[in-house]
C-alpha cells in the first residue's frame, strides 16, 4: 500500500522532528536472492522535491569521497554509488532511487530523515515452463447483423486461450470471437519483460506490415534484442495478429530481465518509472509477467503507477502458494492473474490466495517466439495467462474509445474484469479451495457469455 504520510516538512529542504527518525535496518536483506551491495532507496511521502535533490547530492558526494580514500577497494569491494532516480507521479508519489554502495554510504543513507526505507535488490525472473511445438490458425470474417460498421469477426483453428475467453462453448476446433472495430486500436500496451522481437511477423500492422512494436527502454543490459523469447511470447498473446487478444493494439518493449530471463528488483522499478513518464492516463497497460520476493519497494512503485492511469497487469506466479508472499502479485493496485488449464480447472503451479483477481489460460499456450520472424511456440506458466487479460484490458478500452472516445482508468478496467467474469466450479479450484482462499475466485470469461452475444 502506498505511504500516504502528510506533508511534514517545515521548510524547503529542512525536515521536521517528525521525519528525523533514521532507518535502524535495511529491509529484505537476509532472503537468498538478496544482491550485495545494491539497494533500493525510497524517500518519505511529503518531502519535497528540493529535498530529495538535496539528498541524493549529498550521498553521491559522501559515496565519491569514499571511494576516493579507497581507490583500489582495499577495504571492500568498489561500488558504484547512485544509478537511477525514480520519480512515479500520479496522485501520489513514489519517489527515490536505485544504487550499489558501500557500508558507510549505506549508514549515511539509513540515518537520513528523507528516508522512508531502504530495500536490498534482489534476483527476479520470468514465470515460465515451456513445450516445443508449432501450429497456425487461419481467420474468417462474418458482417455483424446490427451494424455493418462493426466487424464481428472470428478466427478458426484459434489456440483454446483465445476461445475460452470470448464465449463459452469450448470445443475443439477452436473459434476465438471478438469485434475487429475493438481491437485495440488507440491503445498502448508496454510488455516490462525481457523485450519484444520487433521483426516477428504477428507483429505487423493489418494493413501496411509496419511493426507494431516500439523499443520503449532498457534497464538490464546493452542488448536491445529479446534474447530469453518470454517477452516476444508474450507479447504475442497481447496483440499477436494471429496469437493476440487484440491484433490491431500498439505494443512497447520494455527490457528488465537480461537474456536467460533474469532481473533485479531495482530493474524493474526503473522501467516502471520510464512507463509512468511515457504512458497516456486510461489509454495505457502494463503487462508484468515476472516475478520474485516480496517486495515493498516493487509493490509500491506499482501503485503508483496504477495511480496514474495506466492499468497493470501482474502474474500471479508458479510456486502453488500464497501470492501474498511475492511480486508484483502482492501489489494492492494490480490485477493479479493466476492459470487454468484446457479443461478450465486451476493449474497445479499456480499460486492463489486473497491476492489473485482473475484466472485466465496458462497452460500449452501458443505464440510467437524468437528463433525466427514466423516461429511459435507453447509455452505454460502464469506468465501465459497475464497477457490474456493484459489483451483484453486493451480491448475494452479501444471499445470505450470506439463507442465513447475515452479511454478507461484503472479502477473502472479492475471492476469491468470482474464483471464479466464467472464462478469456478469447485470441483476445479484446486490448491484454491484446499488452502482456503477467502473469496470467490473468477475465470476470464471475457465479452460474452455464448457464441451469438452482441460483444457487448
């Protein structure tokens, strides 16, 4: 939950007694996916800005001044000091910064009163298992009846995700129906994961061939390339021509796992902090299919970003526990979403518990992947399921945009979700019944509920 301290400053740069309690200890230092040396810094809720600057100045100079008196690292090994600041704005803040410090620094950032707390980083990584195989599906077009401005559209031979969540006879050979018109035209999607393939095929604009796909930022490494294919099959899955929730929708890579799939909590955050300065508010998702440890700091800046517009989209995760115990999943704003299988029964993987929203496929999920710009893949895990809801919140705001020419805040795409989702039979629930999750779990069921609705 985000810290929505007062203002309690009594002057530009000066903090009252009321901020001047220092941080006795860093938070999440003990867990085994702890990083040495790396830290997350985040500055209390109504410090200013002027404030904030004063800080990290005074901790680069200290930091600097360290490493001058020690230059070989005779007494430790050398750090690099402060790497990124943060700045997610909404209506509220969440500010701070990310960096590798030595001890002293680290005790000359605990006993400043600007600081709420402080996070050791920490490994993160995608949610994945994966199946080798290939198929393709074909599409075919029918005129809806009521206005032939709107195309009610359905592709044969779809994969079974896209089928289970647009209608409700599920039976092979898949259809996946959907309105074109609302295909997520006008919308933004950013994929925070190991990147995106931009050249892949499933990626080209309908009509042109021009890619879809934007290379928005690079938090992890110098490769501006999916290397790991987590983030190109997700994508897929979103706005995928054939693959895809909703074909038409634009997509933005943003890397902060490296190549074999791993990140730092601190990666994460500095790409959620460039997603919060390039998004537009209510015509924006962000898809988060990764995950660790929980973390404060994560969970935080998530909020934040919930809170200034963009919709989030998170994975439940694939250890079969409570997802409380980990991020992003635990974050209170997000959309947390756990797996089915084909027979619509709750993956044995998934985790459960109070903080999952929403349940959607997970399981032998084609798309596209990296080996080359026309391969698929299956691949499973939570991973799998967050971009179907990631591409239906797409969908419905390019269908707010077609009929109302607006887009949808957070809060009103959460409750659209849960609206137009149904009970899992209890016979399905799994680890969700026998460890006694405390509400009602909802299956994605997407626009409709049978094959002739008006995908309304």
């Amino acid at each position: 939950m985000l810290n929505l301290l007062p203002t309690l400053l009594t002057g530009v740069g000066h903090a009252s007694s009321a901020f001047a309690v220092p941080v006795v200890k860093v938070a999440n230092s003990g867990i085994a996916s702890a990083i040495p040396d790396q830290y997350i810094v985040v500055f209390k809720n109504g410090v200013t800005d002027s404030a904030t600057d004063a800080h990290t100045r005074r901790i680069s100079s200290f930091h600097s001044t360290i490493e001058a008196r020690d230059p070989k690292g005779r007494k430790g090994r050398k750090t690099r000091g402060l790497h990124k600041k943060i700045n997610v704005s909404g209506r509220s803040k969440f500010r701070g910064y990310t960096g590798e410090f030595d001890k002293a620094t680290l005790q000359e950032i605990l006993k400043s009163p600007e600081v709420d707390y402080v996070e050791q980083d920490a490994v993160v990584k995608v949610n994945l298992d994966g199946i080798p195989t290939e198929d393709l599906a074909e599409e075919s077009t029918e005129e809806s009846e009521s206005n032939n401005l709107k195309k009610r559209v359905y592709r044969s031979n779809s994969t079974w995700g896209l089928d289970r969540i647009s209608h409700s006879n599920h039976k092979a050979p898949y259809r996946y129906y959907y309105n074109d018109a609302w295909s997520g035209e006008g919308v933004t999607v950013y994929v925070i994961d190991t990147g995106i393939k931009r050249e892949h095929t499933q990626f080209g604009d309908m009509y042109t061939g021009k890619t879809r796909v934007r290379w928005g930022t690079n938090t992890i490494d110098n490769d501006n390339t999916d290397g790991a294919g987590h983030g190109t099959h997700c994508a897929g899955t979103i706005g995928g021509l054939t693959y895809g929730v909703a074909r038409k929708v634009n997509l933005v890579a943003v890397k902060v796992l490296d190549n074999d799939g791993y990140g730092t909590w601190s990666s994460v955050i500095e790409g959620i902090n460039w997603v919060a300065k390039d998004a537009k508010s209510g015509f924006s998702v962000a898809s988060m299919s990764l995950g660790g440890g929980k973390s404060t700091a994560v969970n935080q800046a998530i909020n934040a970003l919930h809170n200034a517009g963009v919709t989030v989209v998170v994975a439940a995760g694939n250890e079969n526990d409570d997802a409380k115990n980990y991020s992003p999943a635990s974050a209170e704003k997000a959309i947390t979403v756990g797996a089915i299988d084909e027979k619509g029964k709750v993956a044995d993987f998934s985790n459960y518990g109070s903080t999952v929203d929403i349940l959607a496929p997970g399981v032998n999920i084609l798309s596209s992947v990296i080996s080359s710009n026309t391969a698929s893949d299956y691949y499973t895990g939570t991973s799998m399921a967050t971009p179907h809801v990631a591409g239906l919140a797409a969908y419905y705001i390019s269908k707010s945009i077609n009929e109302n020419n607006k887009g949808v805040t957070p809060d009103e795409m959460k409750n659209l979700l849960l609206e137009r989702s149904w009970g899992v039979a209890e016979s399905s629930l799994g680890s969700f019944l026998r460890k006694a999750a405390p509400k009602i779990v909802n299956m994605l069921r997407s626009h409709c509920g049978n094959i002739k609705c008006d995908f309304h």
